[in-house]
DNA sequence: CTGTTAGCGCCTTCAT
DNA sequence: ATGAAGGCGCTAACAG
C-alpha cells in the first residue's frame, strides 16, 4: 500500500515524469487533451503530493508557526480560531506551540520553528525579554508579533487599540459619574497592559479627574488575582465607586470580593472588564467589557504573514491596530 | 544566509558527507575524536537538519496531526494543551485542525491530514457520521480518538468514564434529597451525551426512582440552549428541583434562567454542571460540576498515538477510559 | 508540446 | 574507521 508518486501516474498515462508535473502544477507547454488525461489518473490514482519532496526542492512548505503563550486562554484560542480558519483557506497548515507565558519555552519554541522549515510566523511573544524577538529578526523567517509588540523593536505587528479601549471604557465610567475609579491592570511588562493604562490616564485628565497612586494597581492575570487585589482595595481608607478590569477573569474575581463584602454591583461598584469573553454576558450581573476582535486580530495576522512570504524583498513593517468595541451591559 | 548542510559541516572539518551523518546520528564505526569535532563544528555552525530531506528518505516526519471540535471550546483547548506539551517532551510537533463540529470540514481536514504525511492522527470525531473514521481505517495512518468515540467501530481510543461521571452527579443529587432531577444533556449523536443518559438513569435506577421522558431534554450545547431549555422547563407543570446539565456552558445558562424567574440556587432548585471549567468556582454561586481531565486525557491520547507509531505490526485496540472528579461547591 | 537531466539534503548500502 | 554512490519524489532547467 505504497503512496502514489508522479511516476506511477506517468507509467500509467505513457508519458513522462515531468508531463505530469506539468499537468498537475498548472503549468504551460502542455496539450489540453493529455493533461485532461493526466488529472484523470492522479485522481483515480488518489495521488497526492509529497510534501517532503515538494519542500525539499522548492524550501516552500505551505506550513506556518504559530506561538502562543496559552492556548486555554480564550483570548489566544480566539486568535488561534481565526488564524486557523484563514489559513486553511489559503492552503497552509499550522503548527502550534504554547509557551505558557515562559520565556525558557519561548526560546525552545522558536528553535523549534526555525528547525521546522515552516514559511512563516505569528508569536504571541512573552514579554520578559525580546531576546527570541531580535533572534527572528536576525533571521530570514519572517513573522508577525500577535496582539502584543515591543515599543523598541521595529516588527511587523498586529493587534487591538488598548489605549483607546481603555480610554472608551473609562470615559464611560465618567460619564456614570464615577470619580474614584481604580485600574486593576495586568503585568507591566505586558505592552497591553502599559497602553491599556495609558488610555486610563487619558481619560482620566481629559477630565480633570486626579490619578493618585493608589487607584493603580497591578499584576493581576488570573481571577484569584483579582479577588485579592480588591479585597485589599476595599479594605483601604478610600473606596472606589467604580474598578476597571485588564480581564475579564479579573473582573470575575473583583465580583467575587464583591459579593463577600456585600457591595452591590452596579449600585456600590461599577465594574468593567476586558476581553468579552462568552461568560461575561452570562453573569448574575452581565458584565460590562471591552470586545476585541479575537477571530479578526487571527485573520489579520495571517494575512499580513502571507503578505510577508510572497514579498520577495524587505518592506516597511506592517503595523495593523484593530479597533475594540465597548459593551454596555449591567455591571456599570 | 543559507542554511548550513552536512556538506559544509564536512568541508569545514575535511571529511565526507557522510562521515558526518554518522557523528550527528550517533551511530557506529567513527572514531570519537573525529566524532567529537564534527559537533563541535555543526554546533558552532548552527546546523538544523533538514527535515524535508530527512522526511524524503525516513517518510517519518516527528509532527503529529491533531483536529479538534472547536478550539475555542476550553475543553478542546485543555487537550490540545495536554497533548502539545507531552508532544515537545516527545519531540514531536503538532498540526492543529479545526472543523467546528462540522462534518464537511472534518472531511477535508482529514484529506489534508492525509496529505501532510504526519506520523500520527488524533482526532475528536464530529459525530454525525462516521465516514471519515471509517476512511482512517483503511489507511495506513494511525489514530486515536479523542473525548468520543463510535459505538460500531473498533478504533483506538481515548475517552473519559462519562456514564460513571453522570453517576456520581446524579447521585449527590439524590442524596441531596432530590427526586425530580432532569437532566439536560446534549445532542444524542455525541458518545458522551449517550453515556451520560446511561449514567444518569443508571443512579435513578438504582435508587429507584422514575424517569419520566419530559425529565430528559437534549441537544444544549451553548449557554442560550441552556437557558431556553430551563425555561421552557420551567413553565411546564413539574418543576424539577435539580438540574443535570451537559456542561458548565449549559449550567450557566440555567442559573440564568433561574435568576430570572426567581428561583434561589441552591435552594429552590440545585445545578450540577459538567467539565470544572475555569469559571465555575467564581460564580455567584459557584458550581459543583464534575471534573474531567482535560490535561491528561490529551496526553494519554498522545502517548497512544506514540505506541502505535512505534508498534510495527497491528495491534488490539487500546481504549482507555478515564476517570472523571465530582467536585462539590454551593449550588448543590 | 514533450522528454531528459540534474539536483534539493539526507541516509543507507557497499566498498575500501 | 571512512568514503563513494545511489536514490527518496519532485521541479526547473535545457533539449528536442
């Protein structure tokens, strides 16, 4: 039950190797009648192609990268959803890697990918260090940074406005007439979280509201995070009316510490998370957030990698910045 | 910048091409001091095999293909977290497929699965009919399936115990003094829900009690089906006290529709949910649920697919079954 | 329009 | 212990 190769079907229609290659590739210089004939066979035959020696000589492979920092993570599997989707439909197929947000895992990753002959791409890079990120650079494989980017490295990039995200849902605690409104954001090292805090600010002075330090804080990734970041902000002199979320999982836990203290959201607590994941509609209290265009960022990446691989030459970085959508529901 | 070959590891060091594949494939007959500077060379040249070469002559590749259901589902992202991770421990890479529960792209993503020349296949069938699997067989590909698996067909398999996992729920809940416990279950053509029917009228047997048909109701898959079926329920004339329901997805939409008609959970009706997804802790009322795990089941799955890779001849059906966590919070 | 030839990089005989 | 030669399947010259 050997695979089919182009020989077989060149034996079978009496013609040469290459006739069928021809054929099969679309090639000019062939009759009409013999490649017709051609396709025949390779179909009956079920002939597929081998990939290996396709690759081998041609060093195209029609396979791309994908390097994300967690796949259970719906943000990344969002991406991973429309990255997926697109890539299918323009004939390549993916290979995955999950770094867990390690940079040790980061490095392996990209080892990996540089090993795997693969024609492009996308990484969801960990921020700790962008050592991995000026090592692509300094390789010939070109590739896209996913939803995060580093401010001093030029690379192409595709991901969501967090300033103005931000801004949108602060502006809207404002206009709810918050005043004290804290920020639970995540890591500093995340550029989302360090635009996502200055869309804060933003809207913050843009109407004359003070940020003092201690309606910043920090770090917060998971639920528990959350959880714990509020309590302590309640348990503190000054309370805040109102607490912007980097999560929705955060925003989750901040709704948690809520309930054991007995605010009322919205009526004591306006809360407003990030992300729209699907369980933010679904909560006692439907939760306001940020919607990022997870399946878009995916597809637009994608998109801007094969733009990248048909480029023969160097071009000017690509710096694609998707708009997010504010969606009011009744934690606010 | 070309990629460096063995033909320039050899140049560099002064010997043949193949004296050098003998150093880097660790195989006999060379001596250690040649051995020893032909790495140190391909290392300080930074030689990456070139697995297209390798693949033409081996036809092994290392990359495994997994196609999943729906990425986005956070049980599919914990297999597929599961089994990329023991596949990086293996040195395998993985392909990832989605089909979106949808019977014409498991078709083609099988094709093209095919058409990779992967080692393995892990796969979690959409369920509506079994052709693809059946096209698996045939082919000379090994597979394992994942999370389902077809009653008729005598495949190789990864599954949990999901009538012992019903069981258990249904189980608590009797002890729990519930009598009228209804179950929402999903569509009956997926392996888990039909077990779990079993599991759950199994525990009603036991301890007799009376299922009556309008106690069953099937096909929730999303939140909003959860909703609509609780409601629908709701307005019948038996209003169940306990709720059953395919997924933690379907439970939160129950306690939805429980909120608005007014109905206290735990108190007026008690839910269980299924799959211990991350948010199930952080509800309002957070959810007993039964756990499965997602992480092991992926990597149970991928060992399989190992041992059938390696196994030469045709071996016995390996079918694994898992064992599923009940885990006890507030709403029952 | 079609066939012949060479070679992508690697590994496996076989000979030395 | 090492080298030379052939071929995996395909495609891109170049001939005819």
């Amino acid at each position: 039950m050997d695979r089919v190769t182009m020989e077989d079907i060149a034996e079978k229609a009496g013609v040469s190797i290459n006739t069928v290659s021809r054929a099969l590739n679309d090639k000019p210089d062939i009759n009409d009648q013999t490649k017709k004939e051609i396709l025949g066979i390779a179909d009956e035959l079920n002939y597929q192609p081998n990939r290996f020696a396709q690759g081998l000589r041609s060093s195209k492979t029609s396979t791309l990268g994908v390097i994300v920092a967690d796949i259970q993570n719906p943000f990344f599997s969002g991406l991973l959803k429309g990255i997926e989707k697109s890539a299918k439909e323009q004939g390549y197929s993916i290979i995955v890697q999950d770094t867990d947000e390690n940079y040790e895992n980061e490095i392996s990753a990209v080892r990996t990918m540089l090993a795997e002959q693969i024609d492009g791409l996308l990484i969801t890079p960990v921020q700790n260090e962008s050592g991995t990120i000026e090592e692509l650079q300094r390789s010939p494989l070109p590739f896209v940074l996913l939803g995060r980017y580093f401010e001093g490295l030029d690379t192409h990039y595709v991901v969501t406005d967090d300033v103005g995200g931000a801004y949108k849902a602060t502006e809207h605690l404002i206009n709810k007439g918050h005043r004290d409104i804290t920020i639970i954001n995540g890591p500093p090292h995340i550029s989302s979280s360090r635009e996502r805090l200055i869309g804060y600010r933003k809207a913050m002075d843009a109407n004359g509201l003070p940020v003092k330090d201690s309606m910043i804080l920090e770090d917060a990734v998971t639920l528990r995070d959350g959880y714990e970041l509020a309590k302590a902000r309640f348990n503190s002199a000054e309370k805040p009316t109102a607490i912007f979320c980097y999560s929705d999982f955060v925003a989750l836990g901040v709704l948690q510490a809520a309930r054991e203290i007995g605010l009322a959201v919205p009526g004591d607590l306006a809360v407003v998370g990030y992300d729209d994941s699907f369980f933010a509609k679904a909560l006692e209290v439907p939760l306001t957030t940020v919607r990022i265009p997870k399946n878009q960022l995916g597809e637009k990446a994608l998109e801007t990698s094969l733009e990248l691989i048909n480029q023969e030459d160097k071009i000017d970085p690509k710096q694609v910045k998707l708009e997010t959508e504010l969606v009011i529901r009744a934690s606010t």
